[in-house]
C-alpha cells in the first residue's frame, strides 16, 4: 500500500488500526477512482473547509479563477447564483464581500442542504436565501447586481469518456445536452432580464463550446491555468 493510501485509511479511521475488512473495502473503492473528497467529507476551496457528500458535484481549482474575476469588480449588493451546488462559490464571495446577500438556486434537494450546512459552518446563513427550482422567470426583472454560475457543459456523448472519478459525481452536474450548452443558452437569454443596469454575469465555461448570441452589451473570456477559455464575464 502507497504512503498516500496509508495516510488516507489513516485519516478515515482516526488514526487507529483499521480492521482488515474497512481497509480493504476502502483500498478497493480508491483504486476504482472513487473521489477521496466523499470518502473523507470535506474538500478545501479558496482556502476554505467545505462539507461535500455524494450526489453533489466537487469544486474544481478552475472555479476559483471565476471567483478571481468577480472580485476585480465591486459594488455587488445582491447576488444570483444558479445551480449552488456544495455552495463553493456562494460562500466563497459571501466570505469575501460583507455587503453582498445572494440567491441560490438548485435542481437537487441533496445539493442543497449540502450549501446549507457549509453556509450553516461558515455563518453565512443569515446573507443567503436557497431555492429549489430549475426556473428563473420566478424573479422580477432587473433583480441582480451579479449573476454567476458553473452550468453543466459536457457534451452528452462524451460523459462516458469522462475519468473514473468524475464518473462517481451528479450527472446532472456534468450534462450540459448534446452541444454542452444548453444551459448556457438559457442563462444567456435570461440572465440579462434579471440584471440591473451595469450588472455582471460570471460564468464557468467548456474551452471547446461556441458562445450562444446574447443582449448583454459586453462579453469577455479569460483563459484558466492551462490556457484554455473557461470564465466568461459579461455586462448589461
């Protein structure tokens, strides 16, 4: 068994001797790929200890990059996220910026008590408002100063090539339909009706993916660590 297995069995069973069973039964879920993230309950995001459990979608390095961007700005009074998540980025900008409240939605009622407990964990609970819904025509136009989201982007037919452990992670998290963008089209569509005037959209994106048309007046898109498109920030 490797030094970095060791550690981990280690860490699962509090640092006594695991028995032979739990051992092996971990060593072989390891090996298959599955996420130690699930196994050990937490995963570190900006610097922050976040709560993570299967059924809800692990927070990447690339996503911090999306966080990057959205603080180079500044004014934000009310935040809409789509799709919250572990709610990585939720409280990562709550953390950051004091005079935000944000709006998060969510498809999956395991994602969203999960953003809850992190919330809950950093005493973020009173700034946030969560909502179970796919729709956003439930908000009045012209509702946000900040609109973000990481959207499922993966092609369909490519989830089976996906690694091993992405496998073991949400579908609904990965699946962004036939052309990875379906998601994005609609957030494209609708998030400039629920921004104010001069508000930001910050979005997580595949390199590969064409950008929908929008009314949003401008539209940039940075690089990630390996040089590829992935953030796309847009203004009203």
């Amino acid at each position: 068994m490797n030094h970095s297995l060791t550690y981990l069995l280690s860490y699962l069973t509090d640092r006594r001797p695991a028995g032979s069973q739990l051992t092996g039964r971990l060593e072989e879920l390891i090996r298959r790929g599955y996420p130690p993230q699930y196994l050990i309950g937490r995963v570190e995001f900006m610097g922050l200890d976040l709560i993570i459990t299967p059924g809800v979608f692990i927070p990447r390095p690339e996503t911090e990059l999306l966080i990057e961007h959205i603080l180079n700005e500044n004014g934000y009074r009310f935040g809409l996220e789509i799709g919250v998540g572990s709610g990585a980025i939720m409280v990562a900008l709550l953390t950051r910026l004091p005079h935000l409240f944000m709006v998060g939605t969510e498809i999956s009622p395991v994602a969203l008590e999960v953003c809850r407990a992190n919330l809950l964990h950093h005493q973020l609970r009173d700034r946030a408002m969560l909502i179970l819904s796919p729709h956003l025509d439930i908000f009045s136009p012209q509702s946000f100063d900040l609109v973000v989201a990481n959207p499922p982007y993966i092609p369909t037919g490519e989830l089976s090539h996906l690694p091993r452990r992405v496998r073991f992670e949400p579908r609904s998290a990965l699946d962004g339909g036939e052309d990875g963008a379906v998601l994005l089209r609609d957030i494209l569509t609708k998030a400039p009706i629920l921004l104010r005037p001069g508000g930001l959209l910050a979005l997580e994106i595949d390199p590969g993916i064409e950008i929908p048309s929008s009314t949003l007046r401008e539209i940039r898109i940075y690089p990630d660590y390996s040089g590829d498109d992935r953030i796309l920030i847009g203004r009203r």
